[in-house]
C-alpha cells in the first residue's frame, strides 16, 4: 500500500515536475512570472480530449499538445511579456498573462462546458498492470511516469548540450551581454515560451490520462503549487523544479496515506515560505546578482 | 441592482487602497484576499457568536489582520521582490486551506448569519481612507516613502529605517483590507472560503496596477473600471468573460504605467522655489 502510494507520489511529482520547469526557464530567461501557464497546462487536457473524441490514438495527443501549447505560449509571450520590460515590468507581467489566461479559461469552457469531460478512452487501460511484489502497477502510471521522466531527461540534455539551451543559458545569465554577442534574445524568449509552454501541456494532458477526464478549473491550483515547488527548487534552475516536484509529489501522496490530504496545500506553501526565509535562492539556486536584485 | 454595483464597488475601492498602501513602500502583496477573508472571519465570529455590535466586530477584524500581518511580514518582508510575491501569494493560500478547515467557523461549508453593512458604511470608510491618504501624500512621509520605494538601499543609508516603514505599512494595508473584509461579511450575510481565494488577491492587485501605482487616485479608478467593466460588457452575453480578459490585457498593453501614472508633488510649488531644491 505505502509502496503503491510512493508511485502515485511519483506520479503526481513527475507532472508538478513538467509544470515546475516551465516556469522555471520563463524565470531564468525573463526575470518574470507566467500565470497564464497554469492554463496553458489545462489546455494540455482538453487536447486529450479533442484527441480521443476524433477517434485517434490517445499517445498522438502528445504532438499536439506540444504544438498548440507552444503556439500558445507564443501568443503570451507577445501579448503579456514583449513590451513590458521597465523594473515594474513584471507585476504588469504576470497580470497581463493572468488576464491571457482568462481568455484561455473562457474559450476552452465556451467549446467543452464548464463541468468535467471525460476522454474517450478503454477504461481497461486503469486496471490492466502488472502486480511484482505485491504491489500493483497499472501500466498507465507506469507510461505516464516513463513519459515525463524522458521528456525530462531529454529537456536537460538540450539546455546542457544544443545550441537552443547554450543560447537559452546564456540569456538566463545576462541578456545584454548575450544580445552584444549577436544573440538573438528575442528568439531565444519565444523558443523558451515554445518549450515552457509544451511541458506544461505535457503535463496537463498526463493528469486527464491519469484520471480519466480534463476539468478546466484544474489550472490554477496545480499550477500555483508548482510555482512554489519552483521556489523551493531555486528559481531558474531545472534540476532544482525536477528533485522539488517529485519530492512534493512523494510528500503529498505521503500526507494522504497518513489522513492529512487536506494539509497538501500548507504543505507545500509553508515548505516554500520555510525555504525562502532560510535560504533565499532555493535549495539549488545560486546568490547571482540578478537574483539579489530581484 | 445599482445598488449591489455601488456596494461592490465601494468594498473594491477599500481594497485597492489596502494593496495601494503596502505598495507606497515598494511591497507588492498578493495576501490581501487573505486578510479580506481573516477579517470577515474575525468580525463575524465577534457579531454572531459573541453578539457583540458591528463597530467592536470591525475593530477586532482590523486588530487581529494588523497582528497577523506583522507576525507574516516581518519574516516576508526578508525576501525581495518576485520571492516576496510568492511568499504572499503562500500566504493566501495556508490561509484559505486554514479556514477550510477551523469547523467552529463552518470549514467549507461557510458561516452565515453576518448582517448590518449599509451603503453608508462602506462609503464613509471610502472617504475616511481617502481623507488620510490625501494627508499623506501631501505629507513628508510620503517623501519618505517615494525614497524607499525607488531604491531601499539609498534610503537606508540616509537613515530612514527601512523595515519598520515597511512592515507599519504592511500592517496597516492587512488592517485596512480586514476592515473591508469585515464589512463584506456583514453585506453578504454568508462567507465561505471560497470567496477569498487566491483569485481575488490578483484582482485586488490588478485594480492598483491598472489604475497605476503612482498617485492615490489610480488605484480607486482602477477598482471603479473593472467592476463595472464586466456590466459594460452584458451586451456581449456569453462571451463577456473573453473580452474582460482581452480589454485587461489591451489596456495593459496600451498604458503600461497604468491609466494614472504621473505623480502628485508633495511640496506645493510656491514653497518649491522658495527653497530651491526642496523637491
């Protein structure tokens, strides 16, 4: 049972994990907070959906998901973060992407309705497993689990290794001096808006596999922990959203096993407000002088 | 109909003014949903389970938000910026799951029986803030103030004790938006947590960065406009929540300081040229 609970745990981290980088990287690049990437995620969902009701292979939802988030995320990065970049910028920021995400909210509940869809998939996918040791292992959770972690594995091999992550580190580390040497920032942004945004679709789309239906509401409570686990993690840094969101997630399904699931939420916020008295970069972050400034 | 627009607006404006307050120093809160909601919470314990008057309610409200303001700030107010967002932002939302949970005050279920807020009320308290806001920006603090919000660091060195300033600010923004909280529970006759959530911290803000953030009168413009925005909007029928959305971020975009930027001299001119440099 407690074995079980850890995957579930693992489960639910992997995707805060997925959401928790995107603001991440948003973070590193801009200095500035998405809240309209909370929608972004909950979109993820109802692509799932669109999927399965066209009568197609639920795994083909991920592409899509990946390129309608990305043009998504490019639509808010021109709308909500292009020409606000004064030092007050990003309160005007985040609320103009708050408001971008109102729409999203609006426009998905004008096509789905505002209750719950369910995805049109075999229900035998929930029950079909393996069980080794006792412990029950559905294959869903195992695909969803391989899923992320993959994508993850991938995304820090492209920030490590390409030219898109060498030029999005550059960036993150100072956007002037990569703009004098011939840096083209503003590709950079949107291709970090295009990444962001897919993984947070990513992430969506796994929660409506994971229980069976995409619920519109979903986005800003999901998300906002991620924000936080973010915050634990160090802003800016990868590693530190990937080890934070699975480690909440383990903790979370923690809480459950033990009857406090209705703490999750203290949970996750205290930790976050804990580490930032403590040790005001995060778990992983470094004492740069942007973050100093900030 | 007017009347409950005239009411909602009144509690915004109050809120507006609450966040406008805390920001005078530089500090952006997204936790004054969350003292809204401590301060319902407080006064309408006070009225209905103790059967105290409104006056002692509003009191207790705007005391017990001022406490816990100071208890959050101190160690909030240790981080900088988007963290001191987030940590705002945390803030609301322990408090709601705190109130979803505390069955002597109904957890999710709410808690009724609250009532006696007229229109009188709320626009008295309107014009009290307003009156004292106006005191202060023609006041030398709010020359204090404008120092600390455009560099703490400067200021500090001057010998202005930047975390006492912010944290008394703090304060009183927590109390203020308790004070309104207060008010709105006794208007509703019911509260459930729900109503405070974090949602409402980022509207709240939103009215003070719409209506911009340098003078007093761009935070109550911007409570007025998006509240009756969406009535504006009633024609539109089912698609009024797009075009809310879409007219938000359109006027953002098109007046990025906000739709009252300039600033308001704390020092009348004539004195100004008098003392030479004095501004």
């Amino acid at each position: 049972m407690l074995a079980e609970q850890l995957i579930n745990g693992l489960v639910l981290g992997a995707m805060y994990a997925l959401i928790a980088i995107g603001y991440s990287l948003v973070f590193g690049v801009l200095d500035k907070l998405t809240f309209a990437h909370s929608e972004i995620f909950m979109v993820g969902g109802y692509v799932g959906v669109a999927t399965a009701a066209l009568g197609m292979p639920v795994w083909w939802a991920i592409p899509f998901a990946i390129v309608i988030a990305g043009i998504l995320g490019l639509i808010v990065e021109y709308v909500s973060f292009r020409k606000f970049n004064t030092p007050d910028g990003h309160i005007t920021a985040a609320l103009s992407s708050f408001a971008v995400g109102i729409v999203m909210i609006d426009l998905v509940q004008k096509v789905w309705g505002t209750d719950p869809v369910d995805l049109d998939i075999p229900r035998s996918i929930y029950t079909a497993g393996i069980t080794a040791w006792g412990i029950r292992l559905a294959w869903i959770k195992l695909a969803i689990l391989g899923t992320t972690l993959a994508i993850m594995v991938g995304l820090q091999l492209m920030i490590m290794k390409s030219r898109i992550g060498r030029n999005i580190r550059a960036v993150a580390e100072s956007g002037t001096a990569s703009a004098l040497l011939g840096i083209d920032v503003k590709r950079v942004t949107q291709q970090t808006f295009f990444i962001a945004s897919a993984l947070a679709a990513v992430a969506g789309l796994m929660l409506a596999l994971r229980g069976g239906f995409a619920d519109s509401n979903v986005g800003l409570g999901f998300a906002l922990k991620a924000l936080a686990i973010m915050a634990i993690g160090g802003m800016g840094d990868v590693r530190g959203a990937m080890l934070g969101g699975l480690a909440i997630g383990v903790l979370e399904a923690l809480a459950f096993q033990f009857d406090l699931g209705k703490f999750s939420e203290v949970l996750v916020w205290g930790l976050m407000i804990a580490v930032l008295l403590v040790r005001p970069t995060g778990l992983f972050g470094r004492a740069t002088a942007r973050e100093l400034r900030a | 109909m007017i009347g409950e627009l005239a009411t909602m607006t009144g509690f915004n404006i109050l809120l507006a003014w609450s966040v406008y307050i805390i920001l005078l120093s530089g500090t952006l809160s997204f936790a004054n949903g969350a003292f809204m909601a401590i301060g319902a919470y407080v006064a309408g314990i006070v009225t209905v389970k103790l059967g105290l008057p409104l006056a002692a309610g509003l009191a207790a409200a705007a005391i017990a938000a001022a406490a816990i303001g100071l208890l959050a700030g101190y160690p909030a107010l240790r981080t900088r910026g988007i963290y001191l967002m987030l940590v705002t932002v945390g803030l609301a939302a322990v408090v709601e799951t705190g109130i979803q949970n505390i069955p002597y005050i109904g957890g999710v279920k709410g808690m009724g029986g609250m009532q006696g807020t007229t229109l009188y009320h709320i626009y008295g308290a309107v014009l009290v803030v307003g009156l004292a806001l106006w005191k202060l920006t023609h006041s030398p603090l709010q020359r204090l103030l404008d120092a600390v919000r455009e560099d703490e660091r400067v200021a500090g060195a001057l010998g202005v004790n930047v975390v006492y300033l912010q944290l008394a600010l703090f304060c009183f923004g927590a109390a203020l938006a308790a004070f309104a909280g207060g008010l709105y529970s006794h208007h509703m006759f019911f509260i459930a947590p729900d109503h405070f959530m974090v949602i409402v911290s980022v509207f709240v803000v939103l009215y003070v960065i719409m209506g911009g953030v340098n003078n007093m009168w761009g935070p109550p413009l911007g409570a007025i406009i998006l509240t009756l925005l969406p009535e504006l909007f009633r024609p539109v029928g089912q698609w009024r929540q797009t075009v809310y959305g879409v007219a938000i971020a359109a006027l953002l975009l098109f007046r990025r300081e906000g739709l009252m930027p300039f600033r308001i001299p704390s020092v009348r001119l004539r004195r100004n040229q008098e003392s030479g440099s004095a501004r």
